[in-house]
C-alpha cells in the first residue's frame, strides 16, 4: 500500500513560528513519526509540502494509479480552493482532510471547508498526532 501526504503553504514553518497554535514540532519531525508508523504497517508513503495551489493540484492528479490514499493537510487552501477540490473528485483516491488545530473551534471563516465534501472524512484538532490518526484512517479505508 503507498500514500501520499501533501501539505499546504506555511506548513514548511512548523515548528519555527506560532507556536501557541502549531506547537514546536517541525514538518520533518512530524514525517519521521510518520514514517515509522508506516513501517511497522509496511506502508509505503511519500511525504510533500508545496506554497504553491498549482503544485498540490498537479500532485493529486499525478497520484492516479500510484497511490492507494492522499493525506492532506491543505492548510489555508482547504477554505479557499475549488482547484483543490476538482482535483480531489477527478482522481477519485480516497483522500483524508486533516488539520493539526481544531479548525472548528477557530475563526469563522476556518469553519468552512470547500474539500471536505470530496474528502472521505476529516481529522482535526490533535496536533502532530492528526497525521498518525490521517495514515491510520488511510490504511483502513484500503482494508479489503
Ligand atoms: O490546523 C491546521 O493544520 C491548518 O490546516 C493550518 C493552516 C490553517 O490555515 C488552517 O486553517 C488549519 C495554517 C498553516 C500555517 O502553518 C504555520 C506554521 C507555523 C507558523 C505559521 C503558520
């Protein structure tokens, strides 16, 4: 089994800035633990991070035929971006919407995702741990 896990712009910051809201956790710590969760699933995975909206869409429709499930963290995207969205519903892997912060108990204008619809399901509000909890879900939407 191989999934993909595509993060959004900013998310390269972790770790660096904000860290009342994000934590002090890097990307790359967060692709370690996630790495060696996979492997004791013998799962394959890829881990990406792009600032760019056309980059991510390009990777999602790459994904077709390579990958068994996307998990996104599509940061600010997720409330802005139908080319996100039309990406998702093109390829038709099932993909898991994921925040570190509980999007829902943020701003208003976080409440809104316009990917969620196309997303098999959503984890949001566990930290670095929504990525172990994103693989988790990945793996058993895969499960014959
Ligand atoms: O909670 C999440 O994972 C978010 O996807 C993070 C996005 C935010 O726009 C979403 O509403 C929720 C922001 C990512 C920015 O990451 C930063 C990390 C460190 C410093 C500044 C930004």
């Amino acid at each position: 089994m191989k999934i993909l896990f595509l993060n959004g712009p900013n998310l390269n910051l972790l770790g660096q800035r904000e860290p009342d809201i994000y934590g002090r956790t890097s990307l790359a710590d967060i692709e370690q633990s996630v790495r060696e969760r996979a492997a004791q699933s013998k799962v394959e995975i890829d881990f990406r991070q792009s600032n760019l909206e056309g980059q991510l869409v390009g990777w999602i429709q790459q994904a077709r035929g390579q990958f068994d499930a996307i998990v996104l963290n599509a940061a600010a995207y997720t409330h802005t971006s139908v080319a996100l969205r039309d990406a998702i519903s093109a390829v038709g892997i099932p993909t898991i919407e994921i925040h570190l912060s509980n999007v829902h108990a943020r701003e208003e204008f976080r409440h809104k995702s316009l990917i969620a619809p196309v997303c098999r399901g959503q984890i949001t509000g566990f930290g670095p741990n929504s990525y172990i909890l994103g693989l988790e879900a990945a793996i058993s939407v895969n499960a014959k």
